[in-house]
C-alpha cells in the first residue's frame, strides 16, 4: 500500500480538542497508528498524516445543563469559543472533528 500512496496530495486533518484535552491527544495517537497499519511495512516519519491539534481550553467541561441549554450565558461562551476555534483550525485544515462527545451535541449549531 505504501507505494501508492502520494506524498504531495494528502489532506490535513484537524483535531479541535480541549474538552477533556487528553481526547485529542489520544485520537491524534489513534489516526497515527491506524495511518501505520494502513500503509503496513517500510512507513516512515514522511508518510505520517498533517494534522494539527488545537487544545481550547474555554470549550473545557464538565458539561452539563448550564452550558448546554441554548439562551443560558455558559451555552453562548461555549458556542461562541467553538465557532472562533473552528474558524482557526479552519485556515490550516481540510477537514477536522471535535474530539469529544458531548460537544456533537452543539455541532448544528457552531456551523451557522
């Protein structure tokens, strides 16, 4: 598999952690371990993904029903710190997730 991969046209992921900033981390490990045994023997440093992983501490939790009830002020800090992150890992970034459950929730509404 290796050698069909290209080098130069590879998309960049995004990791928007920070709720629980160990689960970027560890689905960063993730992605690169499964790009490992996906392009199985002679990987290398080069043929690892671009991703960038963006710890945001104000989408921090615990969560709850202060901060997850739309019209309370912790729900519009929230989605406000998200849509700002988003826009960031946007410019430097094809394609990125949110590593953590409970933020799924609000997702319909950070894409306005």
């Amino acid at each position: 598999m290796l050698s069909r991969v290209c080098r130069t046209s590879r998309k960049r992921i995004g990791i928007m952690g920070g709720s629980g900033p160990d689960a970027g981390v560890d689905l960063m490990k993730k992605i690169l371990r499964t790009n490992r045994a996906f392009l199985g023997p002679g990987v290398g440093d080069k043929d690892a993904p671009f991703i960038t992983l963006m710890n945001v501490p104000t989408i921090g939790g615990p969560h709850g029903s202060w901060d997850l009830q739309k019209g309370t002020k912790e729900y519009k800090e929230l989605i406000d710190g998200m849509k700002q992150a988003a826009k960031n890992i946007a410019i430097c970034t094809d394609y990125f997730c949110i590593a953590c459950n409970t933020l799924h929730k609000v997702q319909p509404e950070v894409e306005k």
